[in-house]
C-alpha cells in the first residue's frame, strides 16, 4: 500500500480513482473501464515492482462468462486484456528489481515517465473496441501471455461479432480449430459452441 500510494496523486491527476479492495487504478469509460495494476512484492533481500495495464469492455465480460465456467462476482472484475509495459513502450522492463529506496524512486519515475509518453496513449486507444479487437485479431495465432488461450478465443470472437462483423466468420472458425487443436476438455468445446451459437444468433 505504501508504494501504491507514491502513485496515488499521479494517477488522480489523470483521472484515476484507487480501488481499495481490488487493489488497481482504474478509470471508466461508456463501454467500461481502464486499469493499472501495481504489484510490489518484497522479499528479505530484494523486491520487485511491476506494472499492468488493462482494458475491460463490459458486454464482451458479461457475454463471455454466461458460458464459462466462473465465479459469480468474476464476471463484475475481469478484464478484457491485459497488457505488459514493455510490449507497448521499450522504456521500461518488464519489472523493475529494487534493492533500496533510490532504485525505488527512480523505478517510479521511469514508470510515470512511460505512462504520460506511452501507457496513457495505449489505453486510450484501446477504448475504442474496434482497436481492441485488432489487437485480438493480430494475436490469434499466439494469444496474450498474460492470458490463457480459451479467454482469448472467447473474448477474441465475441469482440469480432460487434466490431468486425465483415471477419467474424473466418475469425470464428478460426478460433474454434484452435480449440479443438489444442485437445481443450469437452466441455471447453462445447462450451465454446454455445457461445458461437449465441453469437451467430444476436442482432449487432
């Protein structure tokens, strides 16, 4: 708590409100939300700082979890995508190892720095959904390392039905041999059906 609140002001004055119980900044936007994760985690002799940034669009969470298996309340708190600083900027890594107070300072300047020159930028594009699913798109093959490969394909084609419809169907497919390639469970498999059945059905 203590690191996250030399980064309170900071990120009040663009905006940002501390989530207290959820520990992240975030700020809300009309399709849902943007947040910063802060991690710091101490050890006897050294400790590390590291950042997320992530993006939440409500109707691709609420959709996605009426067919994966979650917990009641996830659904309220996941996010869309979560992104590492060092695959939007090369400024600073991917964590910051802080042995004492000066390398914590300055790690916390080289992260604010980031932020104004890049994260900032990144996560207001990414409010635009259509930007999001490309992001989704130009990831299939691969997904996102910081998350596993059946959140991708369900966020990824659920976000191409509204903001790419031209590429949904090819998308679609795609991410269905995907699943079944990978050998998921069954009930992943059918799971994932249900979505596209749901999907193929709406109105957008």
């Amino acid at each position: 708590m203590e690191v996250i609140e030399l980064h309170q002001q900071f990120f009040t004055d663009f905006g940002f409100e501390f989530h207290s119980s959820r520990m992240l900044f975030y700020k809300s936007f009309p399709q849902g939300q943007q947040v910063v994760f802060v991690h710091y985690t101490e050890y006897p002799d050294v400790s590390y700082l590291e950042y997320n940034l992530g993006i939440r669009i409500n109707a691709v969470e609420q959709i996605i979890h009426q067919f994966l298996p979650t917990l009641s309340d996830y659904a309220e708190r996941s996010i869309t995508l979560i992104q590492t600083p060092d695959a939007i900027g090369k400024s600073i890594p991917n964590r910051f190892v802080i042995e004492d107070e000066t390398q914590l300072a300055e790690a916390i300047l080289a992260a604010e720095r980031f932020f104004v020159l890049n994260g900032f930028h990144w996560l207001d594009e990414m409010i635009q959904p259509e930007n999001l699913e490309k992001a989704f798109a130009q990831q299939k093959d691969k997904g996102f390392k910081t998350q596993n490969f059946v959140y991708n394909a369900f966020r990824g084609a659920t976000l191409a039905r509204f903001y790419n419809p031209k590429d949904y169907p090819i998308l679609r497919n795609f991410y269905l041999e995907q699943i079944k390639k990978r050998e998921m469970t069954p009930f992943t498999i059918a799971s994932f059906l249900q979505l596209l059945d749901y999907l193929d059905k709406i109105n957008v």
